[in-house]
C-alpha cells in the first residue's frame, strides 16, 4: 500500500470487478438488449420476425385479454403471495432469532433453508403428491367425511398459491431472520420495564425495528413471483392466466418470440415499477420512523 | 421476553422491586402464554414448509407403482430402478460436471467483483454492484426466454457449454452478495500490516484476503452448487435432449407420469442438498453469510 499511489489502487479496484461485469455485459445484459429488439418488430404469418420496427407486439400485449388478463393476474397473486410470505415468515423468523445456538436451533434452520437448496421441481412435486386425486389432503378430506369424493385440487388457483408461497418462503425468512436477530434485546428490556407488556413492547419495538427485514423480504420475494413459471406450471397446468405461462406456452408451442419477448418487457416493466414503489415506500415509512 | 423479570431484576435492583408479587406473576403468566403463542404459528409454518417434501421422500419408498400416501407397504424398489437406469445415470453425470464448472466460474469471478465493490474506492463502485446483483431482479422466465434467442444464435442450444453460461449468469448474484457482505467485515488494517511487511499485491491478497473472506466464498460456493443442481426455469428452456439435467428430467417425468422412481430421485437430490449444507454449515454459518 505504502508504495501504490492512490490512482493506482483505485484502476486496480475496479479491475478485480472487470471480468464480472464483461461475463455478465455479454450472458445478460446483451440477450436482454436482443430480446428488447425483438420486441420492436412485427411479424408475418407463420411468426417470423419483419425487418420493420413497430410498436404492434406491445399493443397486442395490453389490448389482447390473453396476455392482459395474464400480466394482471400475474401481479395480484405476486403481491399475495409476497404478503403471505411476510406474515407466515414473521412467526418462523422471530422463533429463530430468539432460540439459543442448539439442535432445535438447527432443526428449524434446516427446515427452513433446505426448501431453498432443493430444486424447484421437488418442491413443486412434493405439492402435487400432496395434492393428487389420491393424495395426502384429499384421502384425508374423504376419510374425514368433509368431501365425498376427491376434490380437483391441483389445477385450483389455491393450489398456485399455496405452492408458489411455498417456494418463496425461505426467501422471506433470512432477511427477517437477520433483521430481527440484530435487535438489541435491551431495547425490549427497557420498554418492559418502562412498563409496556409484551404485545405492545412487539408492535412497538420489534416490529418497526425488523422493517429493514420485512422490506428486504418483499423486495426479493416480488420479483421472484412475477416471473415464476415452473411451479404453476407443475401444479396448475400450462393453461392458467400468467404471464410467466403466457411466455412459456408462446415459445414452445406458438413459437411467437416477438409477442413472448414483449410480454417479458412489460412484465420486467411492471416487476421494477413495483418494486420502485415498494421500496419507496419502505424508505418513507422507515424515515417517519426513525426521523 | 422469557427473560425479562430476570434482567429487570439484574438491571434495576430497586425499580425491580416495585412491581407487586401477584402482578410479576401474572406478568410471568401472561410471558408463558406469549411465548406458546409465539411458538405455535412459527411450528406451524415449520410444518408446511417441511411437508411437502416429506411426503415426497415417505412415497417414494411405496412398494407398488403409485404415490399413494402414506404407502401401504414399504420397499426401496425405486431407488434400486433409478440408480440402475443409464438415463438417470447421464443425468447425474452431467448435472455434477455443471456444479464443478459453475462453482469455479462463479467464485472466481463473485469473489473479485464483491471484494473490488465492498473494498474498492473507483467510481461507479455502486452501479457496479447493482449490476452484479441485477439478474435477482429479473424475474426467471425472461433471463430464460433472453438466453433462448441468444443461444440460438450462437449454436449454443443443447450445448454443455450453454449450460454452463447459462447457470453461471443466475447464480453469480448469490456468490457476490454472500462474499461481499465477508469483505464488508474484513479488517483493511490486516491487509495493510502484509503489505508493511514487505508482501507484493497479489501475495497480500493471496495470502491474507483470500483466507479471510473464506466463509463468504465457501457459502456463496454452496449457493452457487445448489442453484446449478436445481436450476429449471433457464435449463428447461436451453437444454435439450443431449443435455437433460436431472432437475429438467425430474420437469418432464413429473408432466407425463407420476411414478415413485421420481420421487426416489427427488429425494437423493434433497438429501444430497441438505448433506451439503450441512457438512458445509461445520465451516462457515451459511446462516449469517445470507
């Protein structure tokens, strides 16, 4: 260090990050750029690009009910889904935090992490023999008397949902995890013994000091959802009103790219809109928090 | 909470011994019932994220071909049937050739990006990590759909190489966020001490950062293997029929049959994960590093 003049340490600095950001200029940002301008070109009859540029792949994306419907549909089960993560991964999070460095300490992080190193097909799986015509739930619903015969669980848009929140859980678990393992226990403490009961020492103190976490979490787990397609298709089958579907089934069966490529663009627009707003949002309601 | 009246009493010896008997037992009570009600939705979620997959491993070892749950007899006939397949057999091979080709491509290239963004002073420090973070924010289908039409123009479709590009590119995000958040913590002064001592640049970084941003590499090497063993979204889209990952086999056979010899594979897969994990949380706290 004593022999490098400043410049030099900083041109080397930024060299360690060179082969990254060249990896991912030319294997993401470049395909992205493609696909962008795929988007702008009409197309003839049998789906094949026209060397023309016009906006028609766009307005057919927001006018057709199709693809519409898919890109709406696509952004309420995101935000219900983010939200359940949130208030099913409060509970699981705040029990984490609080249990001492131990074997159930360690059961419940590898419940918790495991989902996440399993492939999204064996999660995906899993729900699908959970869910089957002779599955687990619906032997129980039938051997209970609550239904007379099985009921078409898996192409239901409950069963999306269910899984979907399934597979992004432990997305939400780890920021909140660490946002409320971070929190000094005194300040708990103090709010006690200044003679608040627990409840309100939790919503007063715990919660808007986890709110990094939960922001963190709803920022991760957004984008996840309104891409995902691997899991409803799975579950639900190919047909279902989402984007990531619509996407999926104009590739590989419509072979219509342009439409597809522009679908994609107008979700990754709604996804970053989102996200903006959420964000935020966050931030605002953090600096009438803390000042 | 469960420790409160215990700190009150350690913290404040005279304010301690203000609030009355039947009130502190109450509070005792009413901390008791907090806690079960803390702990009963949190078993409950632990349970809905657990059961899936436990079904799956509980039905992969029915005796007869059907998924029933819970299986009338027991058998470890699927598993038997997988191992011995030559399909299955490729499928493993190559999935395994992809997480040693991914996890050396993505530590090396996450470890220099997060230790030039997390120590480095240039600018453009911060555009750079957003950059590198930015495929987390693309939701999966279009970095598939984007990586399609690009491969195919390439010839890169149905190729190895492909698919090594391909889970590089998603799973490089998960390597610069773990290992950056290691070289947020190091200590600059250690580096400085080498380099007083008369070590070169790269023997400083070699020798001294290198080790001690270890758990982050190790953790983000863990991430990275992980995401290229169960990576569907982009590989059901680049791969094709010389190139079938076991995850994407897994993808098809689940669309067409349902068979326990897939759910026999499903559960090899996860328990070969959960191995990882935890051989690996010995070395570093996968916990913190996320």
């Amino acid at each position: 260090m004593t022999r490098t003049s400043p410049t030099r340490g900083r041109a080397a600095g930024a060299g360690y990050a060179l082969p990254a950001v060249l990896f991912l200029a030319a294997l993401f940002a470049v395909p992205l750029a493609r696909i962008l301008e795929l988007s702008l070109h009409p197309v003839d009859g049998t789906g094949n690009p026209l060397p023309e540029f016009s906006l028609v792949q766009y307005q057919r994306v927001l006018t057709e009910p199709f693809f519409a419907e898919s890109l709406r549909s696509s952004l309420l089960t995101a935000l219900l889904v983010t939200v359940l993560c949130l208030l099913l991964g409060y509970p699981v999070a705040y029990a984490l935090a609080r249990t001492r460095p131990g074997v159930l300490r360690t059961v419940m992080f590898v419940i918790v992490v495991s989902p996440l190193l399993t492939s999204v097909v064996v999660r995906s799986y899993g729900w699908v023999v959970l869910l089957s015509a002779n599955g687990a739930v619906n032997r129980f619903l039938v051997a209970t008397g609550l239904a007379d015969a099985p009921v078409p669980l898996l192409t239901s848009y409950l069963a999306i949902v269910v899984s979907v929140t399934h597979v992004l859980l432990p997305f939400a678990v780890i920021p909140l995890t660490t946002a409320l393992g971070g929190i000094d226990g005194n300040l708990r403490r103090a709010s006690q013994m200044l003679g608040a009961g627990p409840i309100r020492t939790f919503w007063r103190i715990t919660v808007p000091l986890s709110l990094p976490g939960v922001a963190t979490g709803a920022l991760v787990v957004l984008p996840l959802a309104m891409g995902i397609y691997i899991t409803p298709l799975l579950v639900g089958g190919a047909n279902r009103p989402l984007a990531g579907l619509r996407v999926y089934s104009q590739i590989t069966s419509v072979y219509d790219y342009p439409v597809a490529a522009a679908l994609s663009f107008t979700l990754l627009l709604l996804t970053l809109l989102c996200v903006t707003v959420l964000g935020s949002g966050f931030r605002f309601w953090e600096r009438r928090l803390y000042g | 909470m469960a420790d409160a009246p215990a700190a009150e009493r350690a913290a404040t010896g005279r304010a301690a011994a203000a609030p009355s008997r039947p009130r502190r037992l109450g509070r005792r009570i009413l901390g008791g019932a907090g806690r079960v009600a803390a702990a009963l939705p949190a078993a409950l979620v632990l349970l809905f994220l657990a059961a899936p997959m436990a079904v799956l491993a509980i039905s992969s070892l029915n005796a007869t071909a059907s998924l029933a749950f819970p299986p009338s007899s027991l058998s470890l006939r699927w598993y038997a049937e997988v191992l011995g397949s030559q399909e299955w057999a490729v499928s493993l091979r190559l999935s395994g050739l992809l997480v040693l080709l991914v996890v050396a491509t993505t530590a090396a290239l996450g470890t220099l990006a997060a230790y030039a963004v997390a120590r480095g002073d240039f600018p453009g420090r911060r555009a750079v990590a957003g950059f590198a973070l930015s495929p987390l924010m693309v939701p999966e289908i279009i970095i598939a759909l984007s990586l399609l039409y690009y491969f195919q123009g390439l010839g890169l479709v149905n190729t190895i190489a492909g698919l090594w590009l391909a889970h590089s590119v998603v799973a490089l995000p998960f390597v610069v966020r773990t290992v950056m958040v290691s070289a947020q913590n190091l200590d600059p002064t250690l580096e400085r001490a080498a380099a007083s001592l008369g070590a070169g640049r790269l023997r400083v970084f070699w020798t001294v950062t290198l080790p001690l941003l270890r758990p982050g590499i190790l953790a983000g090497a863990v991430f990275a293997a992980v995401t290229s063993l169960g990576e569907v979204a982009v590989t059901a889209l680049v791969s094709g029929a010389n190139t079938t990952t076991v995850p994407v086999r897994i993808f098809s056979a689940v669309q067409f049959e349902l068979d326990p010899s897939v759910a026999a594979i499903s559960t090899l897969l996860m328990l070969a994960s959960v191995l990882v994990m935890v051989v690996v949380d010995r070395f570093t706290h996968l916990s913190e590093a996320l």
